[in-house]
C-alpha cells in the first residue's frame, strides 16, 4: 500500500532481501509508514516488570509477549500522547513461560517445570492449560541439545536424512 501497490518495487525489495539479509525503503515511503504505524521495543528488565505490577495491582497473568506488547503500548502513549484505545491480544500462555512469569510475580525459581506450573496456578488461580499438563505424563521425545554455530549443519543434515526416508 505505501508503494502504491507496485509490484516491481515489492520484488525488487523481496530479492534484496533474500540476497544481502536486507533492503532500504525510500523516504517518501517510510513517511508513509510511519504516517499508518509505530514500532517499539522493551527491555527485559521492563517487560519484568509489567509482568509483575500487572499481577501485584489487578491480579491478570500474562506472559512475557503480551508484557512486552503491554510495555511497548505504554512507551508509545508517552513519546506520542496519543491515547487511541487499542486491543492486546495475548497469544502465548503464561505456562509455557512458567519460570520466568513465576520469578516475576513471585521471585521464585523451581528447577522442576511442572512444580512450578503448579506453584503459578496456587497463585494466581489461572487454571493450567490441559495441553501443558499433560506433558508430565508423556514420554520426552527430544533430548538433543545443540550450538548456535552449528545450527546451520544439522538442519542440513536433518534434511539429507529426512530427504532420503522420502526417496
């Protein structure tokens, strides 16, 4: 829409991506966008506490991506003072973050994940996602741990391998 929907321009910026990791959009583009949109970030120790001060002041549970798009929302109403109501939508559960959200709100750390997704419940009465619970009694299917740096080559290889069961 702010290239005024030319396709060449969106292939030529598609490309550039795909070739050097990255494109430049033109000024009078970029006015465009950010005419429509806004971008923001938090910090971990902010999203924290968003965390934390949500729960303690109006007891919600959230997890650290709705904490995030809170803390963010926030941001914008203070650099901007536009207070257009908006909507969160909260797409990640707190128990798949449980130790994290349970240090913020509480400052414990259970090394047990299921303990701790019980001490979470017991404290905000939020009722476990049965999908979660279940993972206590299901068998662990994945135990391999890797490196950042070769990421790269396992994919590879994990592909070779499931290309060849395919053949």
């Amino acid at each position: 829409m702010a290239s005024g929907y030319d396709d060449d321009f969106v292939s030529e910026m598609m490309k550039n991506l795909q070739k050097k990791g990255s494109y430049s959009v033109p000024k009078e583009i970029m006015a465009k966008i950010t005419a429509t949109f806004a971008g923001c970030w938090t910090d971990e120790d902010t999203c924290r506490k968003t965390i934390h001060d949500l729960f303690e002041n109006e007891h919600v549970l959230i997890d650290p991506h709705t904490a995030v798009a809170l803390a963010a929302k926030k941001k914008y109403e203070q650099e901007t003072g536009d207070h257009t109501p908006s909507v969160i939508l909260s797409t990640a559960s707190p128990y798949k973050f449980t130790h994290d959200v349970l240090a913020c709100i509480a400052g414990e750390d259970m090394a047990d994940d299921f303990a701790a997704m019980e001490r979470l419940h017991a404290l905000s009465g939020v009722k476990i996602p049965p999908s979660l619970a279940a993972l206590k009694d299901m068998d662990v299917r994945f135990t391999r741990s890797i490196e950042i740096e070769d990421g790269m080559q396992v994919i590879a290889d994990r592909m070779k391998e499931v290309g060849n069961v395919h053949d």
